[in-house]
C-alpha cells in the first residue's frame, strides 16, 4: 500500500509542471476591401487593421503555488494581406529592416498578492494607451508631427508595476531607463533621456475610465527633430453605458518643449445596438496642433455598420472622411468592407 502511494505521489509530482503550465494562441484578424478617394488620386487594395490592431500573441503562466505565478507574452502585428510579421512598410510591402517580429511587445512577468511586475518591452499607459472607445482602431490618437506616443508605445528595457484592483480601480507605473543615445540620424529614430508614466483605470458609478500623465526626457523623434527639454502627455478616457446606446469620449494634451508644435487629440464616439447582432457606430475626431505655421490640424469623422455573426467574427461596412486644415493633399475619403476575427 506505502509503495502504491508512493508512486502516485512521484508520478503527481512529475506531472505537476506540465499540468501548472499553460501557453496559449491568440491574437486579431482583419482584412477590408478599400476605396479610397484622395485629392490626387482614386485607388482600391486590400488593407488590415481598420478597426483592430491585427495581431498574433503567444503567453503563457505558471503556478508557482503560494498565489505566485510566472508568465510571458510575445505579441507580434500581423499583414493579413502580405503575410508579414512586424513593422513592415505596408505601401511597399517590404519589410522593415530593423523591424522586430514581436512589435508590439514581450514581457516576462510575477504576480501575486502584491500585482504584477513585468519587464520587457512595453507600453506606458499613461502616455499613450487612454483610449476607450466602442468604434474601433481609429478612435486611436493619429500621429502628429512630434508624437511622443510612438516613443512611449512598446518602449524596449521597460519595468512596470500593476496594483491589484482596489474597489474596482488599478494603477500601473512604469519606466523606462535613458538609452544613452545622443545619435539621431533618421527619421525613425526613439532616442530620450528617459519614459516615466502613471495610469490609473477603473469603473466609478458606471463609467469605464482610464486617466494617465507621463513624461519623455529630451525625446528625440527623427532626424532634425531633437528636442532638448522633456515632453509632458497627460490624457484621459471614458465611456458609458446608456442601455440603448453607449458613448465614449478620449482627451489627450501634449506639451512639447518651447511650445512648439504641441498637440490636442480629442475623439468622441457612439455605438447604437439595433437587434440580432447589428449595430451602427459613428465617431468624431479632432486634431489640434498649435505653435507652429502650417498646422496639421485635422477633422475625422466616420460612421460603420458591423454585424456579429458570432461571438468571434464580425462583418463591417464603413464610410471615412479626413480633412486636413490647411492642404487638401491630406484629403481623403474611404470606404471600406471587411471581416474581422478573433481567435
């Protein structure tokens, strides 16, 4: 009987592991048939990504017993029209050089009791990632020219910490230590002094929120653009549920040294259900860059129809207008048709 037990308990502690270990597939898979209306020209393609950022993400966990697991994630942008991973030029269609495969992040993270703490390459919430909306990917804050969001997004060597929820509310804070560059010879270039943000999110009397501040230390955005004091983003979010509609509504200030070029995002948006898995979705975005002549200033608007056809997959009509202030170039009218899955 002892040597029985014995051997279930050996064969238990053998197959422990494999049993706490859990790895999983997911990720987002658009593809939309556009027409696009410009001012110099008219074009239609293939495109991805209108209204989700399509990915592909591997994570996995362990339980280190205790309440203490481990885990990681790698999570890469996916081409559903070229098949690409990555960054890659999608005009072109060429892959992008220094492009890595996991984009938009990896991690390897502890949690617990305590929240959890990850290191890797990592957003800083507070500084790009206020959004809430019910529309989609472009309710997401369009670049300006000096767009502090993209040194901030998936920022290589970031530690942060997430508290456990506390009355429905958490904070994260993160960091990212200087690069130690002074180089700034391209256009792509994400040298700075340093990434610090705060975020805090939660539901409080019904609305969803999310409010974060963060600061770039002498970002440096591209070649002849090296700023040489810190650039402050603060930005907040939140959205409501009516019963018969739900709104949103994304606030974000960045406030660059000597005041140039700083930019407001502001972007408001709807979603009405209208029964057996319909719904119409409109959105109202505006773009205000001051301090500088020429502004960028823009005025999007756009209205879709999606209809569930399950829990995973949605099929989409959409219709866009972007009109840039002082140029028509940037004029340009699309509509698109497309499916999106998530698995």
């Amino acid at each position: 009987m002892k040597k029985h037990l014995l051997a279930v308990a050996v064969g238990a502690a053998i197959a422990a592991p494999a049993i706490a270990q859990n790895v999983t597939l997911s990720g987002y898979a658009e593809i939309a048939f556009e027409s696009a209306d410009a001012t110099t020209a008219k074009t239609t393609s293939l495109a991805t990504g209108g209204f989700g950022s399509s990915r592909i993400v591997i994570s996995g966990s362990e339980d280190l017993g205790g309440g203490l697991k481990a885990g990681f994630r790698a999570e890469s942008t996916v081409n559903w029209v070229t098949g690409q991973l990555g960054t890659a030029n999608l005009s072109s269609g060429a892959q992008a050089a220094t492009s890595p495969i996991f984009d938009r992040g990896v991690e390897v993270n502890l949690s617990g009791a305590f929240g959890t703490l990850a290191f890797g390459k990592l957003d800083h919430g507070g500084i790009e990632n206020n959004d809430i909306n019910v529309f989609g990917n472009q309710a997401l804050a369009e670049s300006t020219d000096v767009e502090v969001s993209g040194i901030a997004s998936d920022a290589n060597g970031t530690i942060r910490y997430t508290t456990p929820t506390f009355n429905g509310i958490s904070v994260n804070v993160a960091y990212t230590p200087s690069d130690a560059s002074a180089a700034n010879t391209v256009a792509a270039s994400k040298a700075h002094g340093g990434i610090q943000s705060i975020q805090a999110t939660g539901k409080l009397m019904g609305v969803d929120f999310r409010v974060g501040q963060g600061k770039v230390k002498k970002a440096q955005t591209g070649a002849g653009s090296s700023l040489t004091a810190d650039t402050d983003v603060i930005g907040l979010g939140a959205s409501y549920d009516f019963g018969i509609a739900s709104a949103a509504f994304y606030y974000q200030k960045q406030d660059n040294p000597t005041g140039t070029r700083d930019s407001v995002v502001s972007v408001a948006t709807v979603k009405v259900p209208l029964g057996n898995g319909l719904d119409v979705r409109g959105l109202v975005e505006r773009i205000d860059e001051k301090g500088v002549s020429g502004t960028n200033d823009e005025k999007n608007m756009q209205v879709a129809l999606f209809k569930a056809l399950s829990k995973r997959t949605s099929v989409y009509a959409s219709y866009r207008s972007v009109d840039v202030a002082t140029t028509t170039a940037g004029d340009v009218k699309t509509t698109s048709v497309g499916v999106a899955h998530s698995f």
